[in-house]
C-alpha cells in the first residue's frame, strides 16, 4: 500500500501543486481602497473633461458669473435701500424736532397771551382816579402754591406834566401762623421805587404753608419818608 501511494506521488499522474504567496487581509483590503480610490478619480477626470468637450462647463461658468453680477446688483440696491432708509430716518426726526419747536413756541404764545390776559384784567379793574397827585391801583395778593405769595401793585401819577418821583413802597401782610398773629414784610424792607407817570410792581414772598393772610396794606411814601398813598386789600 505504501509502495502504491509513493509510485503516484512521483508518476505522471501525481496531482498538480500549485504554490501560492499569501497576503494578509488589511494589506488586501488597502490595495483594494487604492484601486477603487484610483478608479473613482480617473471617472470623474473622465467626467469632468467629458463636460469641457460637450460645452457643459462652459454654461456653467456663464451661469456662475450671471449670479455674481445679480449678488452685485442686489447689494447694490440694498445699499441704496439702506441709505433711502437712514435719510427717511433723519427726515423724520428733523420733522419731529421742529413740531416740538413749534408745540414750544405754541406753549410760550399761550403763556404769553394768558399774561395779556391777565394784565388786561388788572388795568379793566382800575378806576379812574380824579386830580392830580399819586394814587396806588390794582393791589392783588394769590398763592400759586403752598409757602409762596404773589402780589401785584400799579403805581399812577396823575397830572398834565408830572414831576419825575423818588421814593419808596413797602408792604405788610398781617394775618395769622397756628392761632397766633403773624405779620410779614418784603425782604430787604421798603423798596426804592422811581417813576413818572406810571409803574407795575410785582414780586412773590416765601411765607409758611400754614400762614393764614388776612390782609395786606401797600405804602408809598416820598425821599422824605411822608406817606404819599396807602391801599389795603382785605382777604
């Protein structure tokens, strides 16, 4: 039997052998990536010079700077839009600013009117005082607010051709502060006062919040110190 098998193995007849080297695996599979790797690139150049021969690329290039010039215009009108914007935006506020000039000015030509008013008011309450010499006109006392007093006194020299007047005015208010009397004068005293005709005195008077004004007398007397006219006003 074994001299049987050794006259096969070296006959004619013997199986074919065939001697093969072994790779390992990773190094398999890396000159398999390689392979496809290098195909897939040598398609796509393929591809690519396939395009550039049909023309393709061509439309390509033109249709890339057409959106190029279109992204132009468009930034450009959105810098137009943009600065459109900022001088609707400066207009807006210049006309803002000159209807709060105009609301201030309105403001200043009612409080102005209301003075007229109230000037107008004072002189309609005068009487005509008859013959010649001075005359107080028109004495009025308000509180525009708790602490503070504001009088209001004319002055009239009556006479075809007056003499130039140099004296002084004073006055007094009396009433009471927490039930007791109280009395106040302006600050500083007596003030000069110069006229020839006609002269408007007013002033305000810080006084207590409390301070309950009774009366208030107005004086005038000459550089001598003699009374020349008196007015009291009760209230």
């Amino acid at each position: 039997m074994r001299w049987k098998l050794l006259r096969r193995r070296l006959s004619i007849s013997a199986p074919r052998v065939i001697v093969r080297s072994h790779l390992p695996w990773p190094l398999r599979w890396l000159v398999i990536a390689l392979v496809m790797g290098f195909s897939a690139a040598l398609a796509l150049w393929a591809f690519d010079f396939g395009q550039q021969i049909a023309g393709l690329d061509s439309g390509k290039r033109t249709e890339l700077a057409q959106l190029r010039a279109e992204v132009a215009q468009l930034r450009d009108d959105h810098r137009q839009a943009r600065a459109l914007a900022d001088s609707a935006e400066l207009l807006l506020q210049a006309e803002r600013a000159a209807q709060q000039r105009l609301l201030e000015q309105m403001r200043q030509l009612d409080g102005e009117k209301q003075a007229l008013q109230e000037d107008l008011a004072f002189f309609q309450r005068l009487l005509p005082a008859g013959g010649d010499g001075l005359r107080l006109r028109g004495l009025q006392v308000t509180r525009p607010e708790p602490g503070l007093l504001r009088w209001q006194l004319l002055v009239l020299q009556h006479g075809r051709d007056p003499a130039a007047f140099e004296g002084r005015y004073d006055l007094v208010f009396n009433g009471t502060l927490d039930g007791q009397p109280w009395t106040a004068t302006l600050p500083g005293g007596a003030q000069p006062l110069s006229l020839r005709q006609a002269a408007r005195l007013d002033g305000t008077l810080p006084v207590p919040a409390q301070a309950v004004i009774q009366t208030v007398r107005a004086t005038l007397t000459d550089a001598r110190g003699n009374a020349r006219a008196t007015q009291t006003l009760k209230l």
